[in-house]
C-alpha cells in the first residue's frame, strides 16, 4: 500500500508525531519497534520479527485478533455505501448494532454512540448531572469512583480517576468527582472475613459522608483494568448493588476494557447478577477496526429526557461528530457475528481458567510473584520484592520483565508503575481466539524472563 523505506517512515515520525504516553528525549535516539502487520494473535514488526501479542494491541482492544477480512469486508462496503451521516435519522448499522447489542444487555435498552472510552464515559456523567438539575433541584449530582480505577483521559474522565500519577499536573480537575477506597484483598484495608463486603461498605461510608442527597452515581470497573487487574472479592457487587438501590445512586459500569467478550462473558458485570443503570464500552465493541465507543442505558433514564417536551432544555444536549461514521457499527456488527460463531465467549473462559492455572504454578516457583488473579482472557501477575512485606519491585526491573519477554518474542504489558507503594503487575490480554499453546508459549516466556530478572 505504502512503498516507503521504513526508515523514511521512523525518521518522519520522530520528526513530527508526538506520540501518547511517551517521553520524547530517549524516544529520539531509540531504534522503535514499528509494528506493520498482524494475523490472528500475532503481529511483524518492519524487520520482519514475530510477536505473540498478549496485550491485543498494546491496550486491550483487539479481541477477535487481526487480520479479520470479514470486518475490513463489511466496513468497505459500508464506506462506499455512506461514510458519514450526523442527526437525529440514524445508520443502517447504527440501528442494527444497537439492537445485537441490547440483546445481549437484558434491561438496557438505549445505546448512545460516540468515538472513545473517555467520551463514553463523559456522557454518562452528562447524563446523571442532567438527571440531578432535572429531578433533584441540582442536588445529588456528585458522582463516586474507585481508588485504582481508571475512567479516562479528558479532563472530567481524569477528574474520576483512582491513579493519582494520571492527574498530577493536570489540576483544576472537575469538582464533583469523590472517591471510594480500592477492594483489592491481596493489599487488605480491613482485616475481616467477608472482605468484599466490607469493602463495598465503605461505598456507604463515603455516602454518608458526602450526604445521600448530593451524590448521584457511582462509576466503577468490574474488573480494573490499568490499575492492577483487581476482580472484586466476593459478595463485593450484591452488597454495591444494595447500597446503590438503598440511596438512590445510579450504577455506572464502565466496561471499556471488560467489555464484549474479554472476561468470557459479553459484559463483566455480568458474572454478578447486577443491574446497573449505565454501561460504557469502546475497545472491544469493533477489536479496533474501526472507532466507536457506546453509552447504554435503561429505558428509565431515556424517558427522563423524553418527558416535558415542551421545555426547551428537556432533552439530551450532546452530540459528538463522529458519532455519525457509519464504519464503526458496521465493524462492530461483524465483530459481535465472529465472537457469536466461533464460540469465543467459550474459549475465553476456558483458556483464561487455564492461564490461571498456569500462572500459580509460576507462584509457587517465582517468590517474586506476590499475588495472580483475573478473569477470563484478563490476567495479573503482580510482582513483589518481599512476600511478607508485600513491597512493591521497582519499576525498572517489571519493566525488564516485560523487554525479556518481548526479546523471546510474546508482547506483555505492566500496570501501574510509576508511583511508590502503587503495584506493579504484569498484564496479560491476548486476543478471545488464544490456544493452550498460545498461553503456554505466553507464561513459559514469563518463567523464563522471571529467571533471568531476578534469579
Ligand atoms: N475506561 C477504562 C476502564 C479504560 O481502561 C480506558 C482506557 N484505557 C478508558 C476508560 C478510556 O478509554 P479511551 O482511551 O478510549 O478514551
């Protein structure tokens, strides 16, 4: 398609990209990994070197692997067709996919469409203030998140973000936005026995702090993502989902990560039994194909803004532009079909009860491994200096953790580095298509580099 020298292209992208998460000085006289291709679950770099990618794209996105053609199929023919149309009339795929999708979302039944995770989640917000003004008089509009969480990167999504290095510098931050202590058992708060409870408690502590009138919401992750692969102990959620109905807070699940298919079920919320009121989703709606993010609520909130429809504030006051490109519902269409006939929700469970597996057993040989956890294809390794004292390894070496697994040519990512005392666990998310011998190739590099790192 391009027929470019790859050093043209290295030295045009140093020359003028400023690329996300990166400090730019070692970046300059660094020889990059420029990835090029990809097929299934791996990926060639311009040098012509194989990579099982066990992060699906650096960060969660590609669940049904690469290469897809019945995607690239299904999004040509819908650009011919009409690439882009805002308004109030809708897409062809655009209605389709909102109705796959509330099929598989029992009780939602609205989906709101925009470009990113951050944005989805924004609406939300939007959502639950307006509600506030509405039906409140401009109390409860105050909206709780969870130490750890991650929400997004525009400035109210930071403003409800539980990684105090994602914020720092970034102040003003949005006023309105109260935290909640992290449910994380392995770094225990409360020493009880029936631990996710009492960290749900604490919800209701913060509430009643606050005063149940001023808060609205509560934004949480059923699994965190960024911020440790933390799966909630049990009888976390039932007790979340009472304190929630007993105060008349709205229940936002944010599943951009968790979302369609990557804990082995089409939502992560549902493993629990839980009804929430909002649920934002992105990564995994198309596997990256194409951009699309969804905000889907309950028929309850919609008619909210559907009452009163003589005033003119009265509805939802949002539109985003890209909202209206075709090619995002259409890849999506195709990626929920693929997921649907090849049984991937099945295969998740099963590979990720086996990669489990297989990471414990690099627990009992690994002191440096304090702690595994996930759910389905969504897996933690959290490396620690001293198991007794649980104290974190230094960045650096979870970091040379990650490059020897990459020099025997499988992609793992880390989270949460870059601030004393917070974990450092290695991450692991292959595509919903991964085989045993994927994953044996996966945690077999991870044994390996954990030998070479640190003995
Ligand atoms: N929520 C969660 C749980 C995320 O992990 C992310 C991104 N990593 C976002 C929201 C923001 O998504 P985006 O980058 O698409 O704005």
């Amino acid at each position: 398609m391009y027929d470019n020298d790859i050093s043209d292209v290295v030295a045009a992208d140093k020359a003028h990209v400023w690329h996300h998460l990166t400090q730019h000085k070692p970046f300059e006289t660094s020889d990059p990994r420029v990835i090029v291709e990809g097929k299934g679950i791996h990926v060639w770099d311009a040098k012509g070197t194989r990579y099982l990618d066990a992060v699906s794209g650096g960060v969660w996105t590609v669940n049904v692997g690469y290469g897809r053609e019945s995607i690239a199929d299904a999004v040509r023919e819908q650009l011919v067709k009409l690439n882009y149309f805002a308004g109030s009339a809708g897409s062809i795929p655009g209605a389709l996919f909102s109705e796959k999708l509330i099929e598989k979302m029992p009780g939602l039944s609205r989906v709101y469409y925009c470009n990113s995770g951050s944005e989805a989640n924004e609406k939300a917000f939007k959502m639950v203030r307006q509600i506030a003004h509405k039906r409140y008089g401009g109390k409860k509009t105050k909206i709780l998140f969870r130490e750890r969480d991650y929400h997004g990167t525009t400035i109210a999504a930071l403003s409800a973000c539980g990684q105090p290095e994602r914020h720092m510098q970034y102040g003003p931050l949005t006023p309105g936005f109260v935290e909640v202590p992290h449910c994380l058992e392995y770094r225990k708060q409360w020493d009880v026995e029936n631990y996710g409870e009492r960290a749900a408690d604490a919800i209701e502590e913060v509430i009643l702090r606050e005063g149940p009138d001023t808060v609205g919401a509560i934004c949480l992750e059923p699994v965190t993502a960024g911020g440790g692969v933390i799966v909630p102990p049990k009888g976390y959620w039932e007790r979340v989902q009472e304190i929630c109905k007993k105060y008349d807070v709205l229940l936002h699940i944010d599943e951009v990560v968790c979302g369609v298919g990557r804990t082995g079920t089409w939502f992560g919320y549902q493993h629990y039994g839980i009804k929430p009121d909002f649920v934002t989703m992105a990564k995994g709606v198309a596997s990256g194909y194409a951009a699309i993010a969804c905000c889907v609520t309950t028929e309850e909130v919609f008619n909210l803004f559907k009452d009163d429809a003589e005033d003119p504030l009265n509805y939802f006051r949002d539109i985003s532009t890209f909202g209206g490109c075709t090619a995002g519902p259409a890849a999506a269409l195709e990626n929920l079909a693929i997921i649907e006939r090849e049984g991937l929700l099945e295969n998740t469970t099963a590979m990720g009860d086996y990669c489990l597996e297989k990471l414990e057993e690099l627990k009992d040989k690994h002191a440096v491994v304090g702690d595994v956890r996930g759910k389905g294809l969504f897996l933690g390794t959290e490396l620690v200096a001293d198991r007794g004292t649980k104290e974190p390894v230094a960045e650096k070496l979870a970091q040379k953790v990650v490059a020897e697994c990459g020099a025997q040519g499988v992609m793992i990512g880390v989270t949460n580095r870059s601030l004393p005392g917070f974990n450092n666990t290695l991450c692991l998310s292959p595509a919903l298509i991964a085989t045993k011998d994927n994953i044996d190739e996966i945690v077999g590099a991870i044994d390996v580099a954990l030998t070479r790192v640190f003995g």
